[in-house]
C-alpha cells in the first residue's frame, strides 16, 4: 500500500534530474508502476481500464471552459500594449508616493496574475514584462526581482484567478469523499465558497505588500520615472484597469461566472486590438500561439496528474495515508500540521497546479475528515503554498526568478528583500490559524451554487 509513496518519491526525482515537463514525467512514472504493479499481482488489469472513463467525465466539467479564456485574456494584456500603457500610467500617477514604479508593478501583477496560470507562467510573464521596467525605473536588482517574486505568487491567493478556481474543483472532490466517509450532514463546498473565503487574507496580505514596497523602495533609491504616457495611453490604462478589475470583481462576488466574465474579457480585449490596429497578423500569431501552448500544459497537466493518482489509488495509497493520519496523536490540529507540512515540502520542488492535481487529492480527503471547515482548510493551503514558493534559496518562484532574469542575481540580496515580504506572509498565515474567522464564509440562503 505504500508503493505510492515510491511513486511520488520517483516523480519528484524524475522532474529534477530529466528536466521533462511534469505531464511527461507524470505519465511515464505512472505507466512503469502500473505495469509493475499488474505484473506483480498488485492490482488486476481491469482497474486501469477505468481511467478513461475518469478522464472523460473530468473533461465534461463545464469549470474547465474557463481556462483557455483566462489564459487568452492574459496573453492579449501582455502583447498589446496594454501592460505597458498600465505600467506607465501607475507609475505616473503613483509618482508622489515616491515609490511609483514599485507599486505600479505590483499593481500589474494583481491584474496579470490571476490570468497567468502557474506560477512558472507568471513569472515568465512578469519577467518579460515588469522586471525590465522596474530596473529601468532605478530600482535595484535584488528589490526588482523580489517585486517579481512577490507579483508572481499572488494568483495563488487573489481571488478568482486559475489557481483558486481548480482548486475549488479539486478541493470540492475531496470534501465530497470526506463527507460520504463520515456520513456527515454538511453541505459541499463549490468554487464561490472559497472565492469569499480568500477575499479578506488576500486583502490584508496586499496592504501589507503595499506598505512594504512604499517603504523598501523609498529607502532603496530614488526611483526615475518612464516618459510621460500619452493621452491615449491614459485612457487606455483607465478603461483596461476598469474592465478587468470589475470582471475580476464580478466573478468573486459571484454576479458572473468566470466562464462569461472571461469569455467577455476576452472579446473586449480583442475588439480594442482590432479597432486599435495593434492587433497586426504577427501579435495575433503571438497571442494564439501562448495561448494554445499554456492551455495545451493546462490539460495535458490534469490528464497526467489523473492517470498518477488513478495508480496511486489502485495501490491503495490513499488509503494507507488516511489510516496514518488517523493514527496521529493529537487529533485535528496535528493531522492539519502535518498535511501543511507536507503542502509546503511539495511546493520547493512542484508548481501549483501540480500539487493541486496531484497531491490535493490524495492528502485532503483524510485531513477533511477530521477537520469539518473545507474552506479554512483551503485557504490555509493556499498561503502555506505563497509562503513556501517565496522563501530562498529553493522556493519555486526564487528559482524561476533567478532563472530568467538576464542577469545574476545575488542569492543573499534577493533573500534580504524577500525578507519583508515573507514576514507579511508567515503574519497573516498565523492571524488565520490563530482566528478562523478571517476566512468569511459565504451566506447560502436562496443562493445559487458556484
């Protein structure tokens, strides 16, 4: 029954010495076990016959249709001239802060990131887009990309961005199975349920962000402002701001569904590129092909991650973990540590939607059982994952950083300006723990569900 746990422990050697795309090293680990497991006795050959089925009914979940959307509204913002018609116009406008270019770019991650998909995807966008600009602006190295890592990680936990609606789904699943385990008289948690439930410490984690890239920029230099933004480039910022924010807005408050929202997005973002004849034959190349490609991984990703934890169940793993964590003394509080722990060793080596597809799966349904408040549990999750992908020297969004920043970055100086940053997390992590209700939950009454 612990086989899987052979399995997992393959899957993370196979990503960090093949350097394979972990929907390859997720299929190919997955057939050598099955094969070995049908060979040794394990399991019969008929239990893997169900994983198509599995897929097929995973694809028909309408929540899917919004992942290519969302990833073709964040294309179209990064190749028009949309985020450099924001970054010009916050920093402009920001400009008495003193620290305009800093908060501009955070600003552009607020919008970027919920549409960015992975946080391998946002930094490679944020990279490209903010971090020149940044530096351009006067600010150091080390301040820049720690901005970078910062922007990066917040579709982890701003509300409704690609990260929070999968894990909804996911998390949806394994409340489902917890319930139905306990024969519990609870009402399943949906995509809106955690959408509420992230608003608040996400709220209180960007003032904190705000407050420290006012400070740290301020003391760091004096910033240089880009060239004055056109007429045009203000109207363009203000109304691209407007929309996103208020579909954005829309979604989480639970007036549109994030398929309408993003479909309407993106339609409008199309139309501005062809009225605006910024929308050339060669951008439109761009767009569709970063689109085809980040969505293509998307699902490519959830198939992979499927047939993984398909296996790993057929080995009877996931229920060898929840017996142990059964047997944890200590009861909830203990189970719910360990899980997080475990969230937080996964996230130095996988990105988000990896360990939402494949390690949500298996952990959660057990410490559901145990812990009733899906949606706590959740948005816990969530931050233990931000906290564990910015911390030096092998958190996920340090290393892509440093990865594809064109020049060297000084691990003790980005870890010396991360160092706020984190602390402002580990803050609100702890006020969470320490006041459940932080996390709001969301007023059923005559309420659709999400």
């Amino acid at each position: 029954m612990t086989t899987g746990l052979w399995m997992l422990g393959a899957l993370a050697l196979t990503l960090i010495l093949t350097g394979l795309p972990a929907w390859v090293a997720l299929l190919g680990v997955a057939l050598v076990f099955a094969t070995g497991g049908v060979v040794a006795g394990a399991f019969p050959l008929a239990l893997l016959t169900a994983i198509p089925g599995r897929l097929l009914g995973l694809m028909e979940n309408d929540l899917l249709q919004a992942l290519p959307l969302y990833v073709l509204m964040g294309a179209l913002l990064n190749h028009l001239p949309l985020a450099r018609a924001l970054f010009r116009t916050g920093s402009r406008g920001l400009d008495a802060t003193g620290a305009g270019a800093s908060l501009a770019g955070l600003g552009l991650g607020v919008l970027l990131a919920p549409m960015n998909g992975s946080v391998g995807a946002s930094v490679a966008t944020l990279a490209r887009t903010v971090l020149p600009r940044l530096r351009e602006a006067g600010l150091s190295t080390e301040h820049s990309a720690a901005l970078v890592c910062v922007t990066s990680t917040l579709g982890v936990v701003v509300p409704p961005s690609l990260v929070l609606i999968l894990l909804s789904d996911t998390m949806m699943r394994a409340h489902t199975e917890a319930v139905n385990a306990t024969g519990a008289v609870v009402r399943i948690i949906n995509t809106q349920d955690l959408f509420v439930g992230a608003l608040a410490p996400a709220a209180a984690l960007l003032a904190l962000y705000i407050a420290i890239a006012w400070q740290t920029s301020r003391r760091a230099s004096r910033q240089v402002m880009p060239a004055s933004p056109s007429g045009c480039e203000h109207i363009t910022a203000i109304v691209t701001g407007l929309l996103v924010l208020a579909l954005l807005s829309a979604v989480t408050l639970g007036y549109l569904y994030a398929v309408e929202a993003a479909a309407a997005g993106g339609v409008a973002l199309l139309l501005y590129g062809i009225l605006s004849r910024a929308l050339v034959r060669k951008v439109l190349d761009e767009v569709l092909r970063d689109t085809m490609t980040v969505s293509g991984a998307l699902f490519a990703l959830l198939v992979g991650a499927t047939v993984f934890t398909s296996v790993l169940r057929d080995f009877g793993t996931d229920r060898w973990i929840a017996g142990a964590l059964e047997q944890l003394p200590g009861g909830a509080p203990v189970t719910l540590a360990v899980a997080l722990g475990c969230l937080a060793l996964c996230a130095l080596v996988l990105d988000a939607f990896e360990i939402i597809f494949v390690i949500i799966p298996v952990l959660m349904p057990p410490v559901l059982m145990k812990v009733g408040d899906a949606t706590w549990v959740a948005v816990l999750a969530l931050m233990i994952l931000q906290v564990s992908f910015m911390a030096p020297p092998f958190g996920y969004a340090v290393l892509m950083v440093r990865n594809a920043a064109r020049e060297t970055i000084p691990l003790r100086g980005l870890a010396r300006s991360l160092a706020p940053y984190l602390l402002a997390q580990i803050i609100v992590l702890a006020a969470i723990l320490a006041w459940p209700a932080l996390v709001w939950h969301r007023d059923t009454s005559g309420a659709p569900a999400g």
